[in-house]
C-alpha cells in the first residue's frame, strides 16, 4: 500500500488507462491535467504537451474516497468493545473501555486511523469527536473535511461558540450526538451556531430500537440509562412520531444537516428527508455488527435520496476502508447500480460536507485529489463494477495536493 502526499505544485499531465472524472463521466485512455494543486483539464488523449507526465498504468485514476463519519477517537478500541448485546450494553462498554485507554492512547491510535483512511484511497473525512482530542492529528494531516465536535446531555454550549479553521484542507464544526441523547435547548442551540456559519451539523439519527421506543414514549431501556447518567429529560420537546420527525419539527432538518444511519424511518420520514434536503449518511458494516439490522438503501434512491458513505468508528466496524463499505453495499444490496454506489462513496459525500466544488469528482477547478487503483477493465460497466466490488486495500494509492 503507497500513501503518496505530493506537494509538488508544477504542471503535471496523469494518465491511466481509465479515468473516472465522476460516476458516470469516464474516459478510456485518459488524462487528467493538475497545476497549481488543482484540475485544469480531463479528458480521453495525451493531454497538454511540455509538462511533465506521469503514466500510472492501465488501472483506473478516481475521485479520492470520502469518508462522511467516522470516530477516529474510538480507534484504540479495536476488537475491545462487545458487538452483539444491544445499542445499550455496547455504549457501557465503550465507556468503559475509552476510559481505561486514556487519552494519550486515544490520541495516538487517532493518528493511525488517519493514515489507514488514507491509505485506504480516502481523500477527506467527516471526524466526529466527543472528547476532543483529535484536532490536532487532522490539522497536522494531509486530508480534507471537517471536525465535528459533539456535544451530549444537556451540556452548556457557551464556550465552544468559537471554531478554528485550517484554510487549507480541514474546518471546525459541531454535531449533535443524537435526538435521545442531547436535550432540545442544546439541539436548537447547536444548529443555530453552525447555521450562521453555513457549516454543516452532523447527528445521529434513527438508529435504534431504544431510540425509537423512547422518541416516542420517553420511557424503555435508554430513559433508564439517561436517568443512571444524572440526564435530565423531562423538559425536552418529546414525545414525538418518529426520530425523523422530531427533529423536522424542531427545524433543523435541512442542506447543512448530516443525519446519520436511519435505520428506523417510514414513508413520511423518508418524504421529509427528501423535501427538506437533508444529507443521508449511511454507515452499514457498522448497523449490521450493532443492531443487525440495514438502512433501506433501495427505498431511499426511490425516494429521491443520495446517501453518501462513512465507516463509523473501528469500536463497531473492522477496517476504516471506503472501499470495504461499497462492497459490502454492493452485496447486501445487488438491486443498486454500481454507479450509485460509486457516487455515495464519491460526490455525495463531499457535498455533505460542503465541498462538493473542491472533492469528490475531477472537474475543471476541483483540487487534484484522486485515487488510483490497479483494475483491468473492458468497458465502462465492468470498470465499475471492479471498483465497488473488490477490496484494494493492498494496492491503492491516494495522492493529496494541498
């Protein structure tokens, strides 16, 4: 695996046999023209003449992957956290287990968890972090997106009404944990915060039978554990139909709310999703080891709805790996076209972000940020299909260009 950080900004013409300006723009003996850090021209050919070029084989030049969610936070719990007990038993002993690693363990495996992502064909990333120990790492890294910090209970936001920014390659932002597990006030507050920012907000959504149960009822196993914790919610706005619908009558469901997982929606919420233009974000490795259980890919895409991609943390997904969550896409769910799947992966992702005109696709004026893989396709459709089905974690390269 090669995790190529090239710096050099002189005119540069790559070429491959394929290259994959988008899902569906692809150009055979490409070309892929990069000045300055950023995409000048794309296109089947030699490319401009007099610059420097670098021919990567007959595989395929791609979008760098995006990665919407994840917890690199929760790197050093590999294997540490038990899987199969229930949304409940697995948040107690991740508690548990965070605790006893420590924080500058915490801190060390995030750094790890960057370089796997990258090396894994990921060019930016959507880091929640609830401890706030992994800014750092990304700043100091070579890879896009945004840090969300998120907040929990009913916490005062007060004095995280403040971001830093890195102009380069990686925003601040916050995220709300999840509707059963953050009060109203805090909800509303936090939305509002990145809302006049125009910076998106990231929450966990629809993800559990607990969730629902106490969404709609207050009571269950999660009113328990809430009261255990000393977490006052008597004066949240609930109950309410639906996860989904709580928050669209709060009025934070919008184009810069990424909502996480939605395991649990019904028709109404799925018309919600779409009206309001909220980004779906779907995790899959991680709800099926979790909650066995899978997001209704295929409703979604009827309903209108793109969802991007993200691995969630290694405390409940084996590998941090893009590629590994589009081919386990692909399998439990063959009635989607391959070029959906890429897309997720790809686009959908970035614009989630709010970056879709810097990643995500190789346009003119994107930031030469791609990925190339090592397949032997014939046609388009094969190309593909090869790329969303396999696992190239073995020989992937992921060039960056700050």
């Amino acid at each position: 695996m090669v995790d190529c950080k090239n710096k050099n900004t002189a005119p540069a013409v790559h070429k491959a046999g394929w290259v994959a300006a988008d899902s569906k723009t692809i150009f055979r003996n490409g070309f892929l023209y990069i000045e300055n850090g950023v995409i000048k021209d794309v296109g089947s050919g030699r490319g401009p003449g007099g610059v420097n070029m670098i021919d990567h084989g007959p595989g395929v030049i791609m979008p760098a992957l995006v990665n919407t969610h994840t917890h690199l936070e929760l790197t050093a719990l590999k294997g540490k956290v038990t899987l199969d007990q229930g949304l409940s038993s697995w948040v107690k002993s991740l508690i548990k287990e965070r605790e006893s690693a420590g924080e500058q363990a915490l801190r060390e495996s995030a750094v790890d968890g960057i370089r796997e992502i990258i090396q894994s064909g990921c060019g930016a990333v959507g880091e929640i972090s609830t401890l706030g120990l992994t800014w750092e790492a990304m700043a100091a890294s070579d890879i896009y997106g945004i840090w969300f910090k998120e907040f929990i209970g009913n916490i005062s936001i007060a004095s995280h009404d403040n971001f830093q920014t890195n102009q380069n390659h990686i925003d601040q932002s916050m995220a709300v944990h999840a509707p059963h597990t953050t009060s109203t006030e805090q909800i509303l507050a936090l939305k509002k915060i990145t809302g006049q920012r125009n910076l998106p907000l990231s929450i966990h959504l629809a993800e559990s039978d607990d969730e629902y149960l106490f969404i709609s009822t207050c009571q269950g196993a999660w009113a328990d554990f809430l009261t255990e914790r000393d977490i006052n919610f008597s004066e949240w706005a609930l109950p309410a139909a639906t996860p989904v619908q709580y928050l669209d009558k709060l009025g934070v469901l919008d184009e810069h709310t990424i909502a996480v997982h939605l395991l649990h929606t019904n028709k109404k919420d799925l018309e919600i999703l779409k009206k309001s233009g909220v980004h779906v974000c779907l995790c899959p490795r991680s709800n099926q080891n979790l909650h066995q259980r899978l997001p209704d890919i295929g409703k979604m895409l009827k309903a209108g709805i793109k969802p991007c991609l993200g691995t969630d943390s290694l405390a409940s997904s084996e590998t941090l790996s893009i590629f590994d969550e589009m081919a386990f896409v692909s399998e439990y769910f063959p009635q989607v076209a391959p070029a959906d799947v890429l897309e997720m992966a790809t686009f959908s992702g970035a614009k989630a972000l709010g970056l879709g005109h810097q990643i995500g696709s190789l346009h003119p004026g994107c930031k030469g940020i791609f990925t190339y893989i090592p397949v032997s396709a014939s046609n388009q459709a094969d190309l593909i299909a090869q790329i969303v089905h396999a696992n190239f974690k073995d020989s992937c390269d992921t060039l960056l260009f700050s």
